[in-house]
C-alpha cells in the first residue's frame, strides 16, 4: 500500500506562506524597480532599439510569476483537500490519478485566465485553431497512452476499488493488493510480493473481482473424511477446532458442511469470514493444521482414493454357476416346461439369453417374425393389441410369467405389442436351445405340443373351458416337427446392448 505522507501540514503552510510573501512582495512593487533597471542597462549598451520590448520582457516575467503562484496554489489546495479533509476527517485516501487530474486540469485553467490577464490583446482561440492538426496527430501517437488515461478516469468514477483492496483481474487470474491507481496501470502487489501492473485500458475490459478491505470477504478450506466416520462428529469436532482462531471474525460464525460424496469420501468445506483479508492464506494454512491434530483426537480419519478389486472365479467343469441355478429354478416354474426332466432344463438354462428393458420400452411388436419366447425374470410388462388405430391392454404378465411360446415352437409371428410398465429383466429361449433338447428327447415334441393346443384353446375359449381335441394337438405338432426339422431360422429378436449372454459351463 502506499505510504502516507507524513509532512503534509508542515508542507501545506510552508506552500501557504510562499504564496503570500510573493503575493505581498511581488505584484504590488516589482514591475516599477524591475522596468526602471531595464530601461538603464539597454541605454548603456546603446540597445535603443529594444527598448521598446521592455513591457513585454515585463509582461513574460510576470506570466512565470503568476504561474509559479498558481502553482503553488494548486498544491495547497490539493493538499488541503484530498489530505487534510479526505484523509483525516473521513479517513479516506484519494488515489493518485484523482490527484493528478485535479492539479493538471485546475492548473491549465489557472494558466490559462493568468495569460489572457497579462496579455489580454493576444488571441487564444486562433492559437488552438493552428494547432489543431497536431493536436490531431499527437492523439493518433498517444492512443494507447490516451486510452489508459480516459479507462483510468472511469475506472475512478465508477469506484470499484480502492487502494488496500484485494482484487482478481482477467482470466489469467492475477490477484493482488492494490497500491496504486495511476493515470497508465494498477498496480496491485501479489501474496507472493511480487508487483504486477495492469494498463487501465486492459483491466476495463476484463472481468475484476474486489474483495474490499472495509468488508468480510468468505473464504473456503476443504476437507475430507471416510465414509464411515459421522457427519455429526466431524462437523462438530472441526467447528470446535477453528473456534478462536485469529483473524477468523467473531461477529460470522464459520460454517462446516458436506459439500459432496466424493469417490474415495465424503467432502466438507469450511466457510469462514477473516478480518484481514490480506492474510487469508496463513489463516487458512493454520485451520487446515487445527483440523489435523482434531483428527487425532476424535478418531477421525481423511480419505483417499482406494480401490476394492472382486476376483471373479470361474467355475469348475461340472459345477453350474449361481446364476444357472436361479434361472433354473425360474424355468422349472413354467407351465410348459413341466415335461422337462431336471437335467434338460438345467440343460435349458445354460443356454438363455439375458436382457433388461427400461419402462415404457417396446421390445416386440406385432408382426414381427420370431423364433424365441422370454420368460419374465423380474418386473411387469403389458400385452397390447391395436383396433382401429386404438391401443387396448388385453393383459398385464409379472414376474414368472411367459410369452412368445407358438414364435419359438412354430416360428408364427408375434401377435401383440409387449411394452415393459417397469424395468423388466426377461430370459430369452432361442431357437437352438429347443432344437437341441427335441434331438436328445423327441418324445418332448408331442409332450409340449399337447400342452400348447391346450393353452391356445384355454385363451380362446372365454365363455367356457374346452378339451383339447385331437385335431388341434396334432396341428401343433406338425407345425413344431416342421419349424425344427427346417433350416434353422434367422434370429429375429433384437438383443441391446445391455444383454448378458449365459453360457454353458465348459
């Protein structure tokens, strides 16, 4: 920050004083001695011929006189207003370029009305009118100077900063104290003790962040801890730690809170309100190391990053997977598969096709071709048939329930629409899978062909039941020897992303 100037009243009356001795030996006798003695050695030097120039000799003498006590003037006033009123009645430092600008601009004018004083038949007008050109050329060289000084002056007007303030400027983030305003840069003084200068014109297009001195500016130290340490304890236990800590505000109590669930631990942050905010960095530095010996003695632990690896064994030939054995259990709970001994439905299981659906996803459709039926692992799904351009739910199948049996065992297309109400897991049953059970066992063709005449007629048939006759048992079964003793279809069904595909243990 910027000294204060010490010598301010001795200054400010010392100026006062020249001022009056001038005024008071200056301007009432000293044009009368003065043009006496001129007059006396231009004669002696028989220089006759400029004797006609001793007025305006006179005159320039003068113009310096008058100009060296509007000078003076100029500091005193400066002096009493921004140091002796500002300063040490509102305890507030005006910044330089204020100063500046204050004594150019009151000066020029003071000069100005001095030099039309003395020499009132000269005319300033034309004067400034010549040198416009100039001017013009002198503006285009000092643009960038220009620029600095007029982005200074707004940057003054609009005040938002002062010197003492901690300011953030532009994206490469330069953060410092400010101990200057000039009419060219900031100069701002960074925590590490390093001055950094930024033009006026820069920092009027970047964004500034302040962080005034007169304020509490919040700052923030994170931390962690395990997952299975309390949230309770540890924001109890830190906020008892920084308590009394210096240069942390008694007037805003800190804050301890859960900022995030991180990977490896749960995340805090501690908010908290410093005095000087020109210290921050050693307060924060000190409440990091009282968190630290807290830990210690609360038991508590900081968190870092861990990873917990799982082995996945594979099993043995001849020992079935877990998964086998729930899947197992699954199909033997279909109706259709009753006739299925324990080995080939274990045989069955081996080979599904896992998918999930998410809810309000159609994953078969009317129309389309089939060779496989799904069995309802977990979720709901809705059987929907469209009637003139209306959608009608005939049905609602949970858990454990089946659907698409005539696709796989005929290969007819599929009937209905099935929509997923939740997020539904099924197991698929290819084509494959059956084609190589009917090979081992053919009497399994005629077994499933009776159940499935006997579930076809029982959805037919709303008013009452009706036994399977002979004739539709037997259409089954032909259509079922023919579908599998065919070439094997093509798989119609389309299998996600998100399927898992179980295979037979080796």
């Amino acid at each position: 920050m910027t000294q204060p100037r010490k010598n301010n009243k001795f200054a400010f009356f010392l100026m006062v004083t020249a001022i009056v001795v001038l005024a008071v030996y200056g301007i009432a006798d000293f044009d009368v001695p003065l043009r006496e003695w001129l007059h006396l050695h231009l004669l002696h030097a028989q220089l006759g011929g400029l004797t006609s120039e001793t007025d305006t000799i006179i005159d320039v003498l003068r113009l310096v006189l008058f100009a060296t006590l509007a000078y003076l003037g100029v500091v005193a006033l400066n002096t009493l207003i921004f140091d002796l009123l500002l300063r040490f009645r509102r305890g507030f430092e005006t910044p330089a370029l204020v100063r500046h600008v204050f004594s150019i601009v009151t000066f020029t004018v003071l000069c100005l009305l001095i030099f039309n004083m003395v020499f009132p038949k000269v005319n300033l007008g034309a004067l400034f009118t010549t040198s416009a050109i100039f001017g013009v050329i002198l503006g285009l060289a000092l643009q960038d100077t220009l620029g600095n000084f007029f982005a200074g002056i707004s940057m003054q007007a609009d005040r938002p900063f002062q010197v003492g303030d901690v300011i953030t400027v532009g994206a490469l983030r330069h953060k410092g104290i400010v101990e200057e305003i000039t009419w060219r840069a900031i100069k701002i003084r960074t925590f590490t003790n390093h001055v950094i200068l930024i033009n006026n014109n820069t920092a009027a297009k970047e964004p500034i962040e302040v962080c005034p001195h007169s304020n509490l500016n919040a700052c923030y130290v994170f931390f962690n801890t395990l997952y299975a340490d309390s949230p309770t304890k540890t924001i109890h236990v830190v906020r008892e730690a920084i308590r009394g800590i210096h240069n942390v505000s008694r007037i805003m109590a800190p804050v301890v809170r859960i900022r995030n669930l991180g990977d490896s631990g749960v995340d805090y942050e501690v908010k908290y309100w410093p005095e000087d905010y020109t210290i921050h960095e050693d307060t924060d530095a000190l409440i990091r190391q009282r968190i630290w010996y807290a830990f210690r003695r609360a038991n508590l632990n900081f968190a870092y990053p861990t990873r917990t690896l799982l082995v996945e064994r594979k099993p043995r030939p001849g020992h079935g997977d877990i998964n086998d054995g729930v899947i197992l259990e699954r199909l033997a709970a279909v109706d259709i598969f009753a006739p299925l001994s324990r080995e080939e439905t274990a045989m069955l299981a081996r080979a599904v096709t896992s998918h999930v659906y998410a809810p309000g996803e159609v994953f078969i459709r009317t129309g389309d071709p089939g060779s496989s039926m799904f069995v309802i692992d977990h979720g709901r799904v809705s059987v929907q048939l469209s009637e003139d351009g209306h959608i009608r739910t005939v049905a609602t199948l949970g858990e454990g329930a089946f659907f698409g049996e005539m696709a796989l065992l005929t290969g007819e297309p599929r009937t209905s629409d099935i929509v997923a109400l939740e997020e539904t897991k099924v197991l698929e049953i290819g084509h494959a899978a059956m084609k190589q059970l009917f090979d081992t066992n053919p009497d399994l063709v005629e077994a499933l062909s009776l159940i499935i005449a006997k579930r076809k007629e029982g959805l037919v048939a709303s008013a009452r039941p009706i036994a399977a006759t002979p004739n539709v048992s037997d259409g089954i079964l032909s259509a079922i020897r023919r579908f599998f003793t065919a070439a094997p279809p093509r798989s119609a069904a389309r299998v996600p992303a998100n399927s898992d595909r179980i295979t037979p243990a080796s």
